[in-house]
C-alpha cells in the first residue's frame, strides 16, 4: 500500500515525512525491543510471514529478530535488509526532504529512495515511536510486496546498485 498526503510518503509500514529532523540524532541508538541475533532459519520460523533474502547480496552474515523486524546484515553490518509485515500498524519513521520514487518493474510498481543519511526511528505496534532507538540511517530503499510485506535496504550508495539488489529478492 502506499499514500501520499501533502508531504508525507507511506510505504506499507514506513513513514516518510519530507522535512528537515526536528530533533539532533542520539549518539548512541539503543537497539530495538527484545532485539536478538539468531540464525536464518530460526528467522524464518519465528518471523510470522515468508522471509526473503537478495540474492544478490548472498547469504547474511547476520540476521537480527526485534519485535517483529528481521533484519539481515552484509558486508560487515554495513548493508542491511529489514523486512517486516506491512499490514500491522507502526513500522519505521523517517525524516528528509530527499524522499524520490521509484519504479522497481514487477518487484514493485513503487518504491521511494531515500539518497542522503537520515534519522530512523522505530514505531511499535502501539503506535509509540521508541526515540531511544533513533538512529542515523544511510541511503535506503522502501518498498512492498503484494502481500503488505515491507522490505527497506540500506547502505548501498547508488539507486542503481539499490534496485539491481532489490530486483534480486526471491
């Protein structure tokens, strides 16, 4: 699913509000809710939906469940692909004027393309944006599935190199 309203952007579970932070980045983020790192088949039976990985980007050196976020990390955790169930409310909010979309073919129809760092806070599903957690996030991409499944993949720093790896999710 995604909305458009004045200068707000959603992409099933992720906000993104074309605007400069209102607020400075903590230098240390906590980590998110009951976070854990656990392995990608233990990922795939507790995550309550169908996991993905890019294969483009191979196997995960690491996956992190917290709360109901899987997040696999390469190239020594500076690329990660977190995904998520879509449907439920809360998500990811982001902050920047730089917010583009994108046309990801039969991936998906649409897609938005953060190209510049930006904070990165997490939303539980009581709607409480947990501010301890904000952190500065680098270049990301955001889509769905059909399935309301959110997928957002950062550290990779061109859209080119972004949508070749996104294409290759299976």
């Amino acid at each position: 699913m995604v909305q458009v309203v004045g200068d707000l952007l959603r992409v099933a579970g992720i906000e993104v509000r074309a605007e400069h932070p209102s607020r400075p980045i903590p230098p240390d983020a906590s980590p998110l809710p009951s976070s854990r790192t656990i392995g990608l088949r233990e990922a795939r039976r507790l995550a309550g939906f169908p996991l993905v990985t890019p294969a483009a980007l191979g196997e995960p050196e690491e996956v992190v469940l917290a709360d109901r976020v899987v997040t696999m990390l390469y190239r020594g955790g500076t690329v990660r692909f977190d995904q998520f169930d879509g449907t439920l409310e809360g998500g990811f909010l982001k902050t920047t004027p730089n917010a583009e979309w994108v046309d990801l073919g039969s991936v998906a129809p649409v897609a938005i393309w953060l190209p510049e760092p930006h904070p990165l806070t997490y939303v539980d599903r009581d709607q409480v944006a947990h501010t301890e957690a904000t952190r500065l996030a680098g270049p990301s991409l955001v889509w769905s599935s059909a399935q309301n499944l959110t997928y957002r993949l950062e550290g990779l720093g061109t859209l080119e190199e972004a949508t070749e790896v996104a294409r290759s999710v299976q």
